[in-house]
C-alpha cells in the first residue's frame, strides 16, 4: 500500500534546523515543510526587499540548503517551504547559488508566487471596495493607505502540487498557508481532487498538527515535566497511506513525546472555531477528530470531515503605525517591588514634565507582571530582584526617544539598589497588521521553474 511521509523541517523563522537533517537521514520521508513565515515577519521582510531588491526572502534557507539539500537530493527527498516571503525569485537566486557553492550541478527549483496584492488591494480600494479589519471592524482601510507597507494573501497548495507535477526538486513560495506545504504532496501523490472535501480535509489535519515542528512533539506542553531529552527533541512526521490513513510520528532516537496529549494540544493551536478551521483549499472539521496510540510515539487521527472551500483568502495588509521607545533595568533586594514602584512614579513624573507625547505607556515588573498584568497576584515583598520596562508608542521617532533619555537618570535618582544595568535600545519602527478578506477570484498563482 502506497504511504507518504512528510517531516517538518521548522516551525518559523529562527527554528532549529539541525531536526530536520536527523529527519531526512534517517526518517524514511519523501518530502520536508519548512515553515518559516508568521503575520508579523511578511512585513519585516517587505520593508527589507523595499530597501534592497536581493532581499526580503528568510535568509535561513541558506542553512537549508548547506545542511540538509545534498541529502534529500541522494534520497530523492523533496523540499517545499515558504521561505520566498516577499521575494521568491530572489530566494531561488540564493538558492541556485548555494547550490553551486556545493558542487551540486542538476537541480530544479520552482517558484510559486501570487499576483500583486498590494496593487490589487489599491485597484479594489479606488473603486470603493471595502476592506473590514477582522480584529477591529473597522473598514476605512483608507486612513492608513499612505502607510502601508505591502499586503499579501494566504495562498493555497495549488502552486506547489503544479509545481510538483513538473518534478521540482525543492519549491519556495510567498505566504503560501503554514498546511499548505504538506497538502499538496498529498494531493501530487494520490491524486486527490479538489473537491475532495474528506481527503484535503485529512492533509490538512496533517498540516496543522505538524506544521509548528517540536510543538506537538512535547514541545511547549503541559507535559514539559515528562519530555524526554527536549534538548534533542525529533520533530514530527505525518504518514498517510492511500486509504486516507493519517499517523503521526517522530525518527525513533529522537527526544521528545508523542502522544495524544501533545497532538491534542497542537490540534487547538490557532484554532479559534474547531468546527470551521477555514484554509483556501478546505474548510476543516475537527469537532469529531480521534486519536489512538498505536506505538511508541506514534498516533493514529481520524475524524476531520471536509465543507467547501471559502469563497474568500485572508489578507494581510501591513502599515507603519508609529516607534516604540523602551528601557529596562533592575533593582534589588530589599523591597525591591516598592523600589520598582517608586521608580515608575519617578518616570511617570519625568514624563509629564517633559511632555511626552504616547498612544500608550507600559510600565511593567518583569517576572511579577509583565505577562498576566492586572490579573497578577501580589508578588513576595522580599522577593530578590525586579526587572522593570518602560515603553512608550508615539507616532514620532523623537517622542519616542524621551524614554530612554529620562530613564536612564534613575541610575543617580532612583531609589538605592537601582543597578544601572540598562538596556536602551533606540526607539524601533512599529508594523501594524490590517487583517481582511479578499476575494479568491482576485487571487492568481503563478509557477516559474529555474534550473542548475
């Protein structure tokens, strides 16, 4: 019986890409997912491509392909990742190029992009199309028109299983879905229609549950106590077969855990309605899922049922929305609690007296209440030692910049134990993320081929 297996290679930008090589040496895979792209690394990434026209594609995929490109070109392993983010031909040129470094001399590289989206959301936008913020509702997308950065859509598995069907070795896209890179070759292998609504809703539950690599291997789970050698964690392997089986896995050796609970837990990731997980190829639902372990790190799924696909794609449209000016330092034992309350009033004081101008003002206690806030409880009185920040988002660079400036006296005018171990990075660029909906019909995806 015909069974693919697919290896998550990351789960963003800045993962560890040493799983993988363990994963094409020894997983018995066909194809690795490289998943590299979250909403606020497109607009980082545009900025970069804006300034530099070789830029604006996740440079890791260097580090891919040195480590891991030699070896799954031996064993006929293919590579599918989002890495192009918002410059795919230039992301082939590197890889071309690297490719080269190596002495590799035959290798086809595809390049799945989408159509401008920023041109078209200025096409739709002169003629009084809306564009509702999903977060907010607001639809005057207008009032930030001269600060957008770039937009982009979640694009489906279309590209890459064309892409596929020309017998690529390795395909980069844009902001192709994080499941998109494991559906297709599910679709390229067995042939799956695209109204197979069941089947692409299996491929997408297999997406889903590998596509953060070590977060469903035991990484970031309740079960953290119980992971086995995290340091080495083995990142996951979803297996079908033909008959839509889907089990998922890890290299034998490997640290980490899997098991219905950490499945469990990736399974209500980023899943705000199990019964409508909407992606572009399907819409997902995961209400009757199951799961049984079958052996050692490894459980069998079953259950998602697929509905038609959405008539629309979710659209990202960037802007600049101000600069953060921030500090941070620490004060010490005793009433090291009091002596940080006593410096934010300090601050707070400066501030008024220099007239900052701010949207908003943080102060926070790092290690007391910087995560759950007002929900805090009273931390210990004789606790060791308090990190404080301060943050400021202004709409000016300069106004931003008094943060720094007036913090940094508390070294001579706060309380004693004030340790002067400042951190005063300059005042940073803030990206704001205008999510939407954007027709499917005005999304194209093209295929472009290059080769060694």
């Amino acid at each position: 019986m015909k069974t693919i297996r697919i290896g998550s290679g990351s789960g963003f930008w800045g993962d560890n890409l040493d799983p993988a090589i363990e994963i094409a040496r020894h997983g018995n895979v066909q194809y690795l997912a490289y998943d590299f792209l979250g909403e606020p690394t497109i607009p980082l990434l545009q900025k970069m491509q804006k300034k530099n026209p070789a830029q604006g594609f996740v440079p890791s995929i260097r580090a891919v392909v040195r480590g891991v490109l030699p070896i799954c070109l031996e064993k006929g392993i293919k590579i599918l990742t989002n890495a192009g983010a918002a410059n795919p031909q230039a992301c082939a040129d590197t890889i071309l190029a690297t490719a080269r470094e190596l002495g590799i001399t035959q290798l086809k590289v595809g390049i799945v992009t989408t159509n401008d989206i920023q041109q078209k959301v200025e096409e739709l936008l002169d003629k009084g199309v809306k564009f509702t913020n999903l977060d907010t509702g607001d639809d005057d997308l207008g009032k930030v028109r001269d600060r957008i950065v770039g937009s982009y859509v979640y694009s489906g598995a279309y590209g890459y299983v064309e892409a596929l069907q020309q017998g690529c070795d390795i395909i980069i896209s844009d902001r192709a879905t994080d499941d998109a890179a494991i559906l297709a070759p599910l679709v390229h292998e067995f042939g799956w229609k695209w109204d197979e609504w069941d089947k692409l809703a299996t491929g997408i539950t297999a997406g889903h549950l590998i596509e953060c690599g070590a977060a469903c291997t035991g990484g970031i789970s309740s079960l953290w106590k119980e992971v086995p050698d995290p340091w080495n964690i083995g990142y996951p392997i979803a297996e079908v077969n033909e008959k839509g089986e889907l089990f998922i896995t890890k290299v034998d050796g490997t640290g980490g855990l899997v098991n219905q609970v950490t499945l469990t837990e990736h399974l209500l990731y980023e899943v705000h309605d199990p019964g409508n997980y909407l992606m572009p190829e399907v819409v997902t639902d995961f209400t009757n899922v199951q799961m049984e372990q079958v052996g050692k790190d490894r459980v069998k799924v079953w259950g998602a049922r697929g509905k038609p696909a959405p008539a629309t794609l979710k659209a990202g449209i960037a802007y600049t929305d101000g600069y953060i000016g921030e500090v941070e330092s620490s004060v010490t034992w005793p009433d090291a609690v009091a002596k940080a309350r006593r410096s934010f009033e300090i601050i707070k004081k400066r501030f008024e007296m220099v007239n900052l101008k701010a949207d908003e003002v943080r102060f926070d206690m790092i290690g007391v209440d910087s995560c759950h806030w007002s929900a805090s409880p009273e931390p210990d009185p004789e606790i060791n030692e308090v990190r404080i920040r301060v943050a400021a988002k202004c709409a000016d660079r300069g106004e931003a910049g008094k943060v720094a400036r007036e913090c940094v006296m508390l070294m001579g005018t706060g309380p004693i134990g004030s340790t002067g171990q400042l951190n005063t990075p300059v005042p940073r660029e803030v990206f704001a993320l205008w999510p939407t909906l954007l027709a499917r019909e005005e999304v194209k995806q093209n295929v472009e081929i290059r080769e060694l």
